[in-house]
C-alpha cells in the first residue's frame, strides 16, 4: 500500500515561479537582510530584548538551557514559518538558545533522523510523532510533542484532467470513478501523518474507501506538484504553498480544503523525543518560548504576515514565489476553475494561544484514525499514550511566562464534515464507528 517514496524528473520552473534563481541570489540576500533589520528593530521597539520579559529568566541560573545550540528540522511548508522566524528574528536569543533550521527532504527522513539523534527537535506531522511512539510503520521510539505549530492550511487537489472530468469534489469523484473505472492514484505524504488521515477521511465521507478503491501513494511534499505533472497521481493532500503552486502551474485544482473537514484542526507540531525532553528540560522549554513568540508575531498583523512570506518563500526554506505563499496565509483562496473566496478559517499560527496548546484529544484522534485504517491492529490505551506523549506541563509554564492563555481542559470537542462529534471521551467507539474503514 506504501511504496517508497517518488523522486520527480526535473522540470523547468513555471516562469511566474523562478525569482529564486542564482540571478536572482544576491538581490535576495540583501533583501533578507533588511527584512531582519527591520524585524530586528521592531523587536528592540518592543522592548522584547534578552531579559527584558519574563522569560528572559529561563536563560540563567537553575533554568539555563542545557544545550544552547538546537538543530531543528523542517520540511518546505508553509507552516515551518514559526521555527524559521523565531530563528530570523532573534527570538531563540532570549532564551539562551540558538536555533538552526534545517531543510529536510521528507517526512521520512525527519522521522529517521529524530530517532537516531541527527535532529534535536523538528516541524513534524502530528501523526508520524504517534506512529513512532507506537512503532507503527518503522522503528519505535518514545517521543514527545511540545506545542502544536499551526492550525488549518491544507488542501486536497485533484489533476487538472481529472477535474475537466467532472470531478470537482467528493462526491462528484466518486461518480466519476464509478463511471470510469481503472486505477486511481492518490498520494499523501507519510502514512501515519495529517495529510494521509485528511485525505482517508475526504475519501471515505465520500464512499470511497481509499484501502480498496484505490492506490495510495507516499510522496514528499515539495514533490507533489512535479509528480502530477508527469501523471504520477489523480489526486494528492498536502500543506502549502503545493496546493496553490498546482493552480499556478495549471495542473490542479483544489478540490477541498482540510479546514473544511474539520475547523481549526491540529496539523504539524513542534515534535522531539522523550530522551530529549529527559535530559534537556530548560533547553525544550526555551525553544517551546521562542517558537510562542513567533506564532504570535506572525498572526499579529497582516504585515508581519507578508513578511513571513517575504521570508520563507527563500531558497533556504520554501523556495517558490511568494505570491505561491501569501495568498492562502491571508485567507484568499482560489479553486483553479474560476471560484475564488476568502476564508476565515486560513492557517494559523496563535490565535491567542489556542492553536500551541498541546490538546490530549488531538494526538488522540490521529490514533482512532491509525486503528480505522489498519494502522494499528488493537486499539491503544488513548488517553495514555497521549498523556505520555504531549507535554502539557513543559507547555503550560512556557506559556505561563508569556502571558499567554491555556485552556482548563486538555480534550476539546469539534464536528467534522460529516457531521461526526470527536471529543475524545470514548476513542474506541468513536474509532469503531465509521462504516467505511479498513
């Protein structure tokens, strides 16, 4: 069911995509450099210098970081913007530690190099941190989710040919699958991951079960738009900018977005092992604090959200225009076939707070997904393995320091498109409850 994963032929850049050219390298150094000028300066007009707010203190004495030098991976996504700026602006400084982003080439890879030690922490899909804890598709490890990074922000496309097909949406695919019927691919980006559960659960809400019905392949997310070029897949769920990068091209259009399965659903987390969070608390907690101040400066204006595009549409990071970025971070979206809308419910990154909290429920629900689609042959102890997992008490004194707010429950409750309510009070019966399933 899960082949290794596609590596795309080259291709030429789509010519509204290419200002990262080597040409193009130096104006973009110097305008990296007066981006953190300015932020740098914004920051000191603040007055959120080194030990300036509360937080300064988890820098010296008993609460010094252990390890001042924290290497973070990141997949190109949209939604790596909070690990990158507070490395950009300077955030990690305060706190005593230094954080090194580093471009990783797929979930694989991050999953392989969190186990093994290469990377310290990583912006990783929630499911994949649940997986490996539990062993489920590699090697098993303790692990350990500090914050959730971003709420939202991910989309289904389906193949521009597809779409010229009739199918539009679920459930206009599925009358074109039945009408048509030979194999039909779709691709996500780790099986255990956000992106596959998103994609499972279109499906399946459409009567399309995606273990039968089907092929599911594993792709890596800034391979996406090059595979469906080449006809490598009818459909595919990822993070953005992919989404948006396929109706530039002229290859795809958005089919659903996954705030439209489920609102304000968790996505990646700021992810570690347990190993780590043991030896190096101070250095877990200062990092959890930086990554907080820059969710918060990213949602607090459209301005330092055009500049986080401005930012991580770099080669260093994204590396794709940032008109491929900026519109859906703003709420603007486009289906590629003449529908445009704003929506309110875009990718955020703070929301006062109530994205970061680390909720028991949301690691939870990745897990009923995992047991539905054969993932996991019995069901797990749930609330167990997330109190295991998700470490509120580290996020709460971070977010403490910060004045931000923390909710009273770690479980909450939300309806998904099908009109199903999770809340995480009977995860077996919810997880044995959905009539298409493996």
């Amino acid at each position: 069911m899960y082949p290794a994963e596609r590596t795309p032929e080259p291709r030429p850049e789509h010519p509204l995509l290419n200002h990262h050219s080597l040409e193009a390298a130096q104006p973009e150094l110097s305008r990296r450099k007066v981006l953190q000028a300015a932020s740098a300066a914004a920051i000191g007009a603040m007055g959120v210098g080194a030990g300036s707010l509360p937080g300064g203190a988890w820098a010296a004495g008993s609460d010094k970081p252990e390890k001042e030098e924290v290497k973070i991976g990141f997949i190109p996504l949209t939604d790596c913007a909070s690990i990158v700026m507070a490395s950009v602006l300077g955030f990690d400084k305060k706190y005593g530690v230094k954080i090194i982003p580093s471009k990783e080439a797929s979930w694989a890879g991050v999953r392989d190099k969190l186990v093994n030690g290469e990377l310290d922490m990583a912006h990783v899909l929630y499911g994949l941190v649940y997986g490996v804890h539990l062993g489920e598709t590699g090697p098993k490890k303790d692990m350990a989710v500090l914050m959730t990074l971003n709420n939202n922000g991910q989309a289904i496309s389906l193949s521009k040919k597809l779409a010229d097909a009739g199918a539009v949406d679920g459930p206009s695919l599925a009358k074109v699958m039945a009408k048509d019927k030979r194999e039909y691919t779709f691709a996500q980006t780790f099986p255990t991951g956000t992106h596959a559960m998103w994609l499972y659960y279109w499906l399946a809400s459409a009567g399309i079960n995606p273990m039968k019905d089907a092929k599911v392949i594993t792709v890596p997310p800034p391979q996406m738009v090059a595979n469906m070029r080449v006809g490598n897949m009818d459909g595919f769920c990822v993070g953005e900018p992919w989404n948006h990068r396929a109706i530039i091209d002229g290859i795809g259009v958005t089919a659903n977005t996954t705030q439209d399965i489920w609102k304000d659903h968790p996505e990646k987390v700021l992810g570690t092992t347990a190993d780590f969070v043991k030896k190096y608390p101070n250095t877990a907690r200062a990092v959890v604090m930086a990554v907080l101040e820059a969710s918060r400066w990213i949602d607090a204006s459209l301005s330092n959200k055009n500049k986080m595009a401005d930012t991580i549409a770099d080669k260093s990071y994204v590396n794709t225009s940032v008109d491929a970025i900026n519109q859906r971070i703003l709420g603007r979206y486009q289906n590629g076939l003449g529908k445009t809308w704003d929506d309110p419910n875009y990718m955020k990154f703070f929301s006062d707070g109530a994205v970061n909290f680390p909720y028991l429920s949301d690691g939870m629900w990745f897990l009923t997904q995992h047991k539905r689609w054969g993932l996991l042959k019995e069901h797990p102890d749930y609330l167990a393995t997330a109190k295991q997992i998700n470490q509120i008490e580290l996020y709460k004194q971070a977010a403490s320091a910060l004045n931000i707010s923390v909710p009273k429950d770690p479980l909450r409750s939300s309806k998904l498109m099908d009109g199903v309510v999770w809340d995480g009070k009977d995860p077996k019966k919810y997880a044995d409850s959905f009539a298409v399933r493996a």
